[in-house]
C-alpha cells in the first residue's frame, strides 16, 4: 500500500531552497501555500501594476507570508525592498525573509540535504563542516581545523 505523496512533492518550486523548506514544513505537519497571492506594490499613470511581489510561501496557521532569500545580495536587496514596501501598504500583512544565513541554520539544524548553492559557493573537494554560527565552510584538504573561507 502507497502512501499519499507530501505536499512538497506535488508543486514545481522555482528554487530548491523552496523545496526544502516546504519539505521542512511537511515534516512537522504545518499547513502552507507556495506563492498563492500576488501584491500589487506600484502602478503606472494608467493604474496598471508596474510592480508585485508575490511571496513564497503563506502560512495560515500563523497568519504568516514567508519569503526565502538565498541568492546574491543585489537580489537580497531588492526582496527586502518589495517586503518593506508590502509592510507600508499592507501593515496587516505579516512577512519574514528568511535570509540564506537562516536558511541553512535551517539545513543543518533540521539535517536537511545539503543546499546546492554551498557546493557552488564553497567548491568540491574538501568536507564540509559547519561552525557553531550556522556558517558553513570547506576544510582544507589535511589540516581537520583550519579555517576556510566562510559562505
């Protein structure tokens, strides 16, 4: 007898930080949405939007909209501007940006898979290890504490 797939497993995620986070909120039972509403933040001279911001996840247990923020800081910069701007024109909006340093205290603490973009950021080769900050980095091939670049 099969059991019925998790949710995570039924929706097509634009991020694999998306997929593991919905993965984590499968496993502890919490209820969530993936990006089921868009916010209109600014409109053109003709009142068409000329701006939106449609958060990754909703919450409805904790009344609460999640956005993940894994990517480079220009991008960071810009979810935290449309999350700012959503406060202001929504204050009954509740929103958390979960930044990449969250997200992989998140994988770690929870033993997630390894998230894609460390291997990216940190290189192959050497393990990997985490320190107690949640930051990750790559020992040096050799030497078992030394210190490596953080990500």
């Amino acid at each position: 007898m099969s059991e019925a797939p998790l949710p995570h497993e039924l929706v097509r995620f634009a991020h694999n930080s998306e997929r593991q986070f919905a993965k984590l909120l499968d496993f502890y039972g919490i209820e969530w949405t993936y990006e089921p509403r868009t916010f209109t933040l600014e409109r053109d001279r003709e009142g068409r939007p000329a701006q939106a911001f449609s958060p990754d996840f909703y919450l409805p247990a904790y009344d609460l909209y999640i956005e993940i923020t894994t990517l480079n800081q220009k991008l960071v910069t810009k979810k935290n501007r449309k999350a700012r701007r959503l406060r202001e024109l929504h204050p009954e909006i509740r929103i958390k940006v979960l930044y990449q340093r969250d997200y992989l205290h998140l994988l770690v603490k929870y033993g997630l898979e390894p998230p894609s973009q460390l291997s990216e950021q940190l290189g192959e080769g050497a393990p990997l290890r985490f320190d107690v900050d949640g930051a990750a980095t790559r020992a040096a091939p050799g030497s078992a504490g030394a210190e490596a670049e953080s990500a």
